[in-house]
C-alpha cells in the first residue's frame, strides 16, 4: 500500500474536504484506544465519532425501548443483538453530518454487521447526490497486547460529570478518585469490572475478531501497533487514512 505522508497535510485535506472523506472503521479489542483515536480522527477531519457504545448508553440513560432491551445485556458485558443495533445506526448515518463522511468506532462487531454495512452503504449512502462518491470505507485495526489490554481496562476510570478518562496505573489523577478537571468523583464504569472485563474480551475474540478477516478477505484491512505512545498510534493512523486518499485521488 502507498503510505505519503509529506505534503498531504492541512492543504490535501482542503482539497480532498469538497468530496468528503467517506467513511472509516476503527477496529480493535475492547481498551485498545478505538475512543480516543477515533475522537481525534473526528477533529482532524471535521467528521463525526459514531461510537455505538456511547449511542446504547445514551438509549440506557434515557430508557428508550432500545435502552431497556440493551442495558441487561451491557451489563453482562455480551454483545446486543444485531437486529437491535442496526436501526440505530441506519439513523445516525443518515443525518447530515454523515454527508463528507464518518468514523466508526465500536461498529461492525460481527461478519453480520459488516455485511450490513456494506449493504447500506452501496445502497443508501453513495447514491445520494451530496455524498462523496462510491469510496470503500478505510479499515483500521489497532491492535494490542492482551496484558495491556488488561490493565488499561481494570485500570480505567470515569468521570461521573463528563466523562473524563483516567488510567489508575497509566494516568493515574493527581488525586485518587477525584478529576483532575472538574474535581467530580471518578467512577469505574459497570462493564470495566473484573468478570464482565473478561467476557467482553471472550464476545471481542469469539464475534469480533472474523470481522477483521472478513475486510482482510478483501484486502481492506491495515493493522496499526497500538502498544505504542498514543500520539504514535494517532500518526500511524493518520498514514493510513493520508495513503487511501492519495490512492484515491490517483484514481480520478
Ligand atoms: P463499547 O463502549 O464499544 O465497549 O460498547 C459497550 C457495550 O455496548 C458492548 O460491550 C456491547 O454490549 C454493546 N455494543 C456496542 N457496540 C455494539 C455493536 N456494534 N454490536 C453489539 N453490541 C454493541
């Protein structure tokens, strides 16, 4: 795969901006940094962070039909249905900030749901006039060492005000508990303790790992070391993305 990075900085994106993006898919266990890389996919690229995790949280939060079939579910660190998820997703990728394009973290977790999305993108999303053209999403898969994995989820705490991360072994508070931010109390979320820890990695390997497989089929699939320093892993995905737009504009 061609990689360039030099001169496709602010000036490539300008350009590449007037016929979007399209979509990506960020890939990787639960604790791999799919959130915190995607967050900063969505700032560089002016696109939105589809995170079906946050989407069912808000649907729990807010006791939606959904929420109330999901939150049991959650809590047991299972995966929800497919047939549940796949109209909350339809909705969110039709509104219009979807239009240049979108980053999807947490979504396809199966074969099935990537077939899915496959299917609603080559018949809804590229048909439409405003859209950016018929561009294959960008699959990325960070990938990281299950014992890091581990602490980095054990270790994890939540803001309870704004949901602030904190790592107690990683990126410890300068206050045990308490926000280094808001001075909210810090809270382990319910499916980051022990047990339901082990079962989301038992769903990730089981259900989630043949999606990796079904793009690498296709020859979709690139992997990034996500062992690495944060920023690192942010530059490394940033090539990627940087490379299929440079393959793409080639093809124009
Ligand atoms: P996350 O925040 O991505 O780790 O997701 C939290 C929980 O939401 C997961 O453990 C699943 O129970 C559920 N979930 C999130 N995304 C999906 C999905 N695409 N398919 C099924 N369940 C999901």
């Amino acid at each position: 795969m061609k990689l360039e990075s030099e001169g496709l900085g602010a000036s490539s994106m300008a350009n590449g901006s007037s016929r979007g993006i399209g979509p990506i898919i960020l890939l990787g266990s639960p604790g791999a940094g799919k959130g915190t890389q995607a967050k900063r996919v969505s700032e560089r690229y002016g696109i939105p962070q589809i995170s079906t995790g946050d989407l069912l949280r808000d649907n729990v939060q807010r006791q939606t039909p959904l929420g109330l079939q999901a939150k049991d579910v959650m809590a047991r660190g299972e995966l929800v249905p497919d047939e549940l998820i796949y109209d909350m997703v339809a909705h969110r990728l039709r509104q219009v900030d979807c239009d240049p394009g979108f980053v999807l973290d947490g979504f396809p977790r199966t074969p099935a749901q990537a077939g899915w999305l496959d299917e609603f993108l080559d018949n809804e999303f590229f048909d439409s006039p405003q859209r950016p053209g018929r561009c294959a999403p960008i699959v990325v898969r960070i990938d990281v060492d299950y014992n890091q994995l581990l602490h980095r989820l054990t270790g994890r705490r939540t803001c309870l005000a704004s949901g602030h991360i904190y790592n107690v072994y990683l990126q410890p508070p300068r206050v045990p508990d308490t926000c280094d931010l808001d001075g909210s109390r810090l809270v382990t979320r319910d499916d980051d303790r022990d047990d339901v820890i082990r079962e989301r990695l038992t769903a990730y390997q089981v259900q989630t790992k043949p999606v990796a497989e079904y793009y690498e089929r296709q020859g979709r699939l690139v992997s990034v070391n996500g062992d690495l320093p944060v920023d690192e892993v942010t530059e490394l995905i940033r090539l990627v993305i940087e490379g299929h737009r440079a393959a793409r504009a080639d093809s124009f």
